[in-house]
C-alpha cells in the first residue's frame, strides 16, 4: 500500500511533518509483545505468582513506553536513517519510561511487591530486547529492499551538485528501497555542467505531473537559494500531491556541522554551526569522560609515579609542563603533560618538535615516542576541561597561526579538545609540518563533530590502546 503525508499549503504557517512508516502499527505491537513477553517471563523465573494486581505495573510500563515513544516520533519512517540513530532513540524511550516505573514502584509499593530486583531485571532485559528485533527486521527490509521489494520512488528537482550528489547516494545505498526516476531541470542541457547534462530525464513539470500520477512518493528538491520564488512555486504544486517533499539546502555551500532546528520566540532558525554536546549528550559525554579518567588515573598511577622520578633523574627542570591552549570555544586553558624538552615553549611563537630535535631530552624522547607524556592529560579531563576523545589541543600560537590558513579551523573548537581522536588514529599526529596537514587533521576533527557518538568514542579509544601509543610521527 502506498504510503501518503497529509501536507497544509506552502503559503502560511508551514508545518514541518516527519514521515509516518508504513510499519508503525506493526513495530507498536511487536514493542507491546516484547515488553509483556518479557515481564512475564522475568516473573516466571523469579517465582512470582502473576496476579491481577502484578498486571498494573505492566500496563504503567506499556502506556509509559507509548506515551514516550510518540513523543520522540520513534514510530516515524526511519528508512533513510542509520540505525545506531534508531537504536538511541529506542534506548531513549525506554530509560525514560524506567524511570516512570521505577517512581511508580516507589510511591505504590503494594502494587510492585514482588521485589526490586524483578523489576530491574525486567527493565535491564528490555533493553536489548527492543533494540535487538529493530535490528533484525531492518535487516530483513534492506534485503527485501535490495531485490526491490518496499521500495519508493524518488525524483531530484534541480542539476545542481548537491542534486547530483544525492542521486549518487540514492543509487549507492540500494538497502534504503529508493528507486531514482531521475534528475528534472528546465534548463537547456547547453547550460548545464557537463558532469549533468546525461542525467537530467525531463522537465520540472514532467515531474510534477508523475507525482500527481502517484508515480513519484519522495521529491527533493535541490535548488539554489537564489531561486526562491520558483522553489515556492513547486512547493505549492507539490501540495496537491502525496508526495513527501525536502529542500536540499545549499546554504552558500556550508558544510553543516550539528545543523538543528531552534525556535526563538515564534521564529525557527536552523543552526548552521553547533556543538552535539546539549542536552542529554552533553550529560552522557561528562559521564564517559569521569568514569573512565577515573579508572585510568588508578590503572596508571604507579607508572606516572615511575615516569616523574625519571624525569627529575635525568634533566633540571619541573616534572609537569604547563601550556595554554585552545578549549571548549576558543576559551584559553592551561594542559598538563610531562616534562619531554629543555626548553618550555608557551609565547607568541611555538616551533613544532622536529625529528631529532635537539630540545627533546633522551628520556623526553621515550616518553614521547609512546605518549606517555600526555597522560597528566587526564587531570585536564577530570577537571573538565577536556574530554579524553576529541579534537587535538594545538598551542595558541599554532591556533593563531592556522585559523588564518585553513577554512572552517576553528569549528575543532566547538567541542572540548581531547587526548585522543578521530584525526590521530588515521595517521594525523605529531608534526603537520605543512599546511596540506594541517587541513587533513581539521578535516578529521570536523567529521569526528558531526559523526559523533559513544561508540565512536569506544572505537577511538580501543583503537588508540591496540595502536596508538607508538607511531612513527610521534618524536
């Protein structure tokens, strides 16, 4: 059955909708049977007599995840996107109705009387349980989806690169069950690029025509900004259809970084440049960072003990340096690391450490070698002034330097600067002595801002321990 969106006309207060699935009554139900199931089951292991009153707690529970789940449209189309997106978004719905539970037993005692640890077990199973069916069954539609079952039809409004880049997509991904009718453009081929004068298959208004046909469900529409007036003008056409519609937003050919809608009064912005640390994210990400610097710091205490009697042994100076840099906004603070040179460089100019440099003490060079003088770093992380994945901290010299060379440089600084990260693990440490470098490495930490997730904290991490201590750019 085809799948349709109610949409209100272009002109007036236009209200963004998210997709319903066409499996939303399905993933209701099997979300019902899965919590019911599990409840049951937990009772049954624990020997618990299943009354009418031990059923109350299990409708608080259902109700609650309901209730949640609308709230976060965890029931919308999901099919153009990534699953760990879906999984956190389930995981979000169920914590939350936990916590409803939890306060529930809490203030009704008589009827959860079965025990504390029933309902954690109940609730700890759940979690998976919810997360694991998505996981099947998402799999299942990509494999029905590549032998064109549930797909949907798409078609590209505007020859334009993004246009181009999206068709790319669409045909790459075939799991997401999108079959491209093609590119339509007004424009004679003679004025298009080159790269998209074979892939544009007719007109605007031939494509608009097969979407009132009921030919077409999804339109995009990748116009530039400048063409506001037309883009209107097929949005208002395109009310008259079934279709679901997007903008391609070229926004001047910005990279978005965390782009979220905001409301400022009545007025909605779209945040071009963001952090994704708010909210929640931000709590979890503070949380990641005490827990495991903490568990670290007891790991390595005795070694960093061991490294600081090396340092006074072998060169006069203080065992810890001191060095300001960049942190969360651009805001100065000062970092921790062993001692590894002669010199304590911390002014307007900071040379890079050169292969054999002669500032580096013999023992300095070990430490570095294996980066160990990073590890009073976890201080820093402690105090909260950085995380233990991020960014890399640059001096402010350096920092002062490349923000006038590199484009989108001090975006890095939207997140607190870590120990570790993304740009590290792929190769770009230590020296950048050219420029080319340098813009790898921003590229890296400005792809690790937008992509960011726990699991992509654990992977740098578990990468950095496995491979990260020696490296052959390190001196």
């Amino acid at each position: 059955m085809k799948k349709t969106t109610k949409t209100g006309r272009y002109r007036g207060a236009g209200v963004i909708q998210s997709n319903k699935s066409s499996f939303s009554t399905l993933y209701r139900l099997v979300d019902l049977v899965t919590i019911a199931l599990l409840y049951f089951l937990i009772l049954i292991f624990r020997r618990v007599d299943i009354e009418p009153s031990s059923m109350i707690l299990l409708f608080v529970g259902i109700i609650g995840f309901n209730v949640t789940a609308e709230g976060l449209d965890l029931y919308r189309s999901w099919r153009t996107q990534s699953t760990t997106l879906l999984i956190k978004y389930t995981s979000i719905a169920w914590t939350i109705t936990g916590i409803g539970i939890i306060a529930f037993a809490y203030f009704f005692p008589t009827l959860a009387a079965y025990g504390e640890i029933t309902i954690l077990m109940w609730l700890i199973a759940t979690y998976p349980a919810l997360s694991a069916w998505r996981i099947v069954f998402r799999e299942f539609l990509f494999v029905l989806r590549k032998k064109g079952r549930n797909s949907r039809y798409a078609a590209i409004i505007g020859a334009t690169p993004s246009g181009y880049n999206l068709s790319q997509q669409i045909t790459e991904n075939e799991h997401l069950g999108i079959r491209l009718k093609g590119i339509f453009d007004d424009r004679e081929a003679s004025r298009l690029p080159d790269e998209l004068q074979s892939h544009v298959v007719g007109t605007i208004e031939a494509a608009l025509e097969a979407a009132n046909r009921g030919e077409i469900d999804f339109i995009y529409i990748a116009m530039p900004m400048s063409a506001e007036n037309r883009i209107m003008d097929i949005l208002n056409r395109c009310s008259d259809t079934t279709c679901s519609v997007y903008i391609i937003p070229n926004f001047f050919i910005y990279n978005l970084l965390n782009a979220r809608w905001q409301t400022v009064g009545s007025v909605q912005t779209l945040s071009v440049f963001d952090t994704p640390f708010q909210g929640a994210n931000n709590v979890l990400k503070r949380a990641e960072d005490l827990i495991l610097s903490a568990c670290i710091l007891v790991l390595i205490a005795i070694p960093m003990l061991f490294i600081a009697i090396g340092i006074k042994a072998t060169s006069t100076g203080p065992i810890i340096f001191k060095q300001n840099r960049y942190g969360l906004d651009g805001r100065q603070i000062k970092i921790y690391k062993f001692r590894s040179m002669l010199t304590e460089d911390n002014g307007e100019k900071v040379e890079q450490v050169t292969v054999d440099d002669k500032r580096v003490t013999p023992f300095g060079a070990f430490l570095r070698r294996r980066s160990l003088d990073e590890l009073p770093q976890f201080f820093n992380v402690l105090q909260g002034r950085m995380s233990i994945v991020g960014p890399r901290p640059h001096a402010v010299a350096h920092n002062e330097q490349y923000r006038k060379l590199i484009e989108g440089y001090m975006l890095r600084h939207k997140v607190k600067p870590g120990i570790t990260g993304w740009a590290q693990i792929n190769g770009f440490r230590g020296e950048t002595e050219t420029v080319n470098k340098m813009v790898k490495r921003v590229e890296y930490d400005l792809e690790y801002i937008h992509r960011w997730s726990v699991w992509l904290d654990m992977k740098i991490i578990t990468v950095t321990i496995f491979k990260g201590f020696v490296d052959k750019n390190a001196y």
